[in-house]
C-alpha cells in the first residue's frame, strides 16, 4: 500500500457458480476474490477481514477453502447462509471484503457472470 493516509472501506462482491461442488465453488470464489483484489490494486496486508455467505443450494464446500489457496492464511474469514429469499438467485457466492484503501482511491465493489444481475447500476 503506498504512504498515503488510508480508510477502512468495505467491498461487495457476488458471483454465480454452476453447480453445487467443492470445485466449482472454490473456482468461483478464487475468480471473485482475484477479480476485487486487481480492481482494487490490493496486497494481501490490505485486507482486514472477508464474509462470504452462499445461497441454501451450496453445501458442498466453505468458500475460505479457496480463500486460503489464494494466501489469504492470516485473514479472519467467515462463511454464512445467505436468507433463503423465494426467487433468489440460486448457486451465488457474496462476499464483503474489509480493506484499507488510500484515502483518495474508491472502492469497486464486482459482480461477475449471473450475479451481475444484482448490481446493474454499477459499471463493469
């Protein structure tokens, strides 16, 4: 991070996976979390702390899984059920990420693939 004063700032993320398996979840929480740190120009000691929460239909694995391959190893992380709304997006993985970020930097919050959807005032 450069000398800069910085600001604890909070980053949103969702992305969909396409099936209910340990891979897909790990390979869609990986792309998620590589996509926030690039467009947020991150180092690892930025970050403070991730939640993650999955939709009801995605039990067969903890998004920090992938997390953790990524070096997040020191990182308070925690996974949740997200609220089984009637309707919801099915197979999506959200996540709030704690970072510093210099003062004058905005925060780019990602949606990717079907999750996209939910944040359509958002640029790309």
């Amino acid at each position: 991070m450069t000398d800069h004063p910085a600001r604890l700032r909070a980053i949103r993320g969702a992305i969909t996976v396409g099936a209910d398996t340990s891979e897909e979840i790990c390979a869609g929480t990986a792309e998620l979390l590589s996509a926030i740190v690039e467009r947020n120009q991150l180092d690892v000691d930025d970050i403070v702390s991730i939640v993650f929460s999955a939709t009801p239909d995605l039990r067969a694995d903890f998004p920090a899984v992938a997390a953790r391959r990524l070096g997040l190893a020191h990182t308070p992380l925690l996974c949740c059920q997200e609220i089984a709304v009637e309707g919801a997006m099915a197979r999506c993985l959200r996540v709030l990420m704690h970072v510093y970020l210099p003062a004058a930097r905005a925060a780019h919050h990602v949606y990717l693939r079907e999750a996209r959807q939910l944040r359509l005032d958002l640029p790309e």
